[in-house]
C-alpha cells in the first residue's frame, strides 16, 4: 500500500477519533440547559465531561497537523476555501473552552448562566459548521485547474450541505444525550435516556436521509454497504437505550459516528477535494501529498508516538469513569444594587 493512501486512511481515522469523542461533547453542550433544570444539575452536566473535553480537542489539532504535513495542497485549499467557516468553528471552541473554565471560577447565578450560554452556542456552532464543511467534500467544491477554490459562502450553503448540517447536529445531541444517561444518576439520567430515545429517532430519519443522498451521489457498494451497517448501529444504540443499557447503547451511537465519517472518506477516495467544476481538476491523494520522504518520516514519528496518547487517553476514561451525582451547590444570586438614603 503507497504511503499517499496510508496517510489518507490516518487522516481518516482521526476524524473519526474526533467525531465521535467530541460529538458527545457538543452534544452534552448543547444539551446543558435543556436537561440541566437547575444550577446543580447543570454542574453534574459539566462535570460528565470535564476531564475529558480538552483531551477530545486534541484529535482535531492533530488532524489539521497531518493534513499539513502530509497532504500540503489539500490543507492549503481546504483552509483557504473554507476560511469563514472554520474560523467561526475556532472561535466557537474558543468560546466554550473558556467557558468551560471560568464557569465555576465565580459564585454568581448570572454569571454562570452567561457561561451556560457560551457553552451552549460553542457546541451547537461546530456541529452544524462541520456538517456543511464535510458535506460539501462529497459533494465537491469549485476548484479551478490550479487547484484554487473559486467560490464563495454562498456555494458552501446548498440544500445538501444544510441536510449534513442538520444531521450532524442531531446524531450529537443523539450521541450526547446517551453519554449523559451513562455518566449521571437518578433523574437526570432518566430524562436524558428519554430524550435520547426521542432525539434518536429524529437523527436516525436525518442521518439515513443525508447518508443515502452523499452515497446516491458519490460512493461505491463498499461506502454504501459500510454507511448502511452505520445506520444499523444507531438503531441498535437507540433500542440499548430503551432497555436502558445505556454502555450498549453508547457503544451503538460510536459505532455510528465513526463508521458514518469512515464512508464518506471512502466516498471520495481517491480524491481529497473533488472539484464540482472539473473531476480533473480534482485534488487527490496523489497530487495533493507531500514528498515520498516527508511521509517516511511521519510515519516513523506517528508509529511512535500514537500509541502512547492512546494509552494516555484511554487511561484517562477509565480514572473518571464512574457515574457523576447531583449534588446540592450553595450560589450567590446577584441581588440588584439598593437605593442610598436620599439627601
């Protein structure tokens, strides 16, 4: 196997690390206010992931490095085609990332519900953006023959990248709301199983409709046979769920987001930015990859050091992995100011 397609299927699979271990995130963010009806439970909310929200992040930093390194051309087209987007997704994170911090750095009511809706907008921003951006790497992008994007926002909007949009935004909420039924106790877990079965049944219809329209319009038997056992997985996560096996059925839901995000790599395989202009003009993984001794040396450095934070990581979900509890905390409301004595 040539190291442009080895390079190509690492690329891949770390997109799926990052859908699957982010989506929760954004789905548990998104779902904060929703589910978390008062200051403690939206602190037990928070605490289901916050050991482990900046470790997710990481998939996604490594990613665009080995893009850079490994395919420089589709790096520079996607980031300079893209640009708006994906600095709307680097602020959002920005944004949640602090909130995420500072959130409890204050024992004030209106402060933490200004973080909760930091949060909030940081979570759903990503997922929806990351929809439309990889919806629109099947379904092609105007490339011209320098391999240059030629378009504008409006050409990233179409109906199928709004659909990707959408879909990717309900499997989260989907994803994370059975995350939550995992990791909390007593009524917070029963209403997040609930509305895991009903948030279910909506990212099912719009996953299976959005997966169906990338495939019909670019996809093989083999991308449409491994979208189909994705589906197949989130089914099976929503009926675990119903049972309230709540491991089974976010092992279902993972198994969804990363088999989903492996079938569109396989869809566009060989190309890593198909043009919607010209297919020749298509960026791929041959004329897009770095030299032959760049990617001998990445390979090397990668052998090395990938095991070693997947251990890391892996160790981490096993330190926190017990069941959060909703415990009482003691807030200052913010009073308004009284009115002096009057002179």
């Amino acid at each position: 196997m040539e190291l442009t397609t080895i390079w190509f299927i690492v690329i891949a699979a770390l997109w799926v690390g990052y859908f699957v271990l982010e989506g929760f995130d954004f789905g548990v963010g998104i779902l904060l206010r929703v589910l978390g009806r008062d200051e403690p439970e939206r602190r037990a909310v928070i605490t289901t992931i916050g050991p482990v929200w900046d470790g997710n992040e990481v998939w996604l930093i490594v990613a665009g490095g080995a893009t850079f390194a490994a395919f420089p051309e589709w790096y520079a087209t996607l980031f300079s085609g893209f640009y708006l987007p994906l600095f709307a997704i680097l602020v959002a994170l920005i944004l949640r990332g602090v909130a995420l911090e500072y959130r409890g750095k204050r024992d004030d009511l209106v402060w933490r519900s200004r973080m909760d809706t930091m949060i909030t907008i940081g979570s759903v921003v990503p997922a929806l953006l990351w929809g439309i951006t990889f919806a629109n790497l099947v379904r092609g992008v105007p490339i011209d023959s320098s391999h240059e994007f030629v378009g504008n926002l409006g050409s990233l909007l179409s109906p199928f990248a709004l659909l990707g949009g959408v879909a990717f935004t309900a499997v989260f909420v989907a994803h994370g709301a059975i995350f939550l039924a995992l990791k909390t106790t007593g009524e917070l877990r029963q209403r997040a199983n609930r509305f895991a079965s009903l948030s279910g049944l909506a990212a099912a219809v719009l996953a299976v409709g959005f997966l169906a329209w990338a495939h019909g319009m670019r996809g093989d038997v083999a991308s449409a046979v491994v979208a189909g056992v994705a589906a197949v997985a989130l089914l099976a996560g929503l009926v675990a769920n119903r049972f309230r096996r709540e491991g089974w059925a976010f092992v279902g839901t993972a198994v969804a987001v990363g088999l989903s995000v492996v079938s569109l790599f396989a869809a566009m395989f060989p190309d890593v930015m198909p043009s919607s202009l010209d297919p020749a003009w298509s960026l791929t993984t041959t004329n897009a990859a770095s030299t032959p001794y760049t990617l001998k040396a990445l390979t090397i450095i990668a052998g090395i050091f990938t095991p070693l934070v997947l251990l890391y990581q892996g160790w981490t979900y096993w330190v926190f992995r017990k069941r959060i509890t909703v415990e009482p905390v003691t807030v200052t409301p913010l009073t308004p100011p009284q009115p002096g004595p009057v002179s």
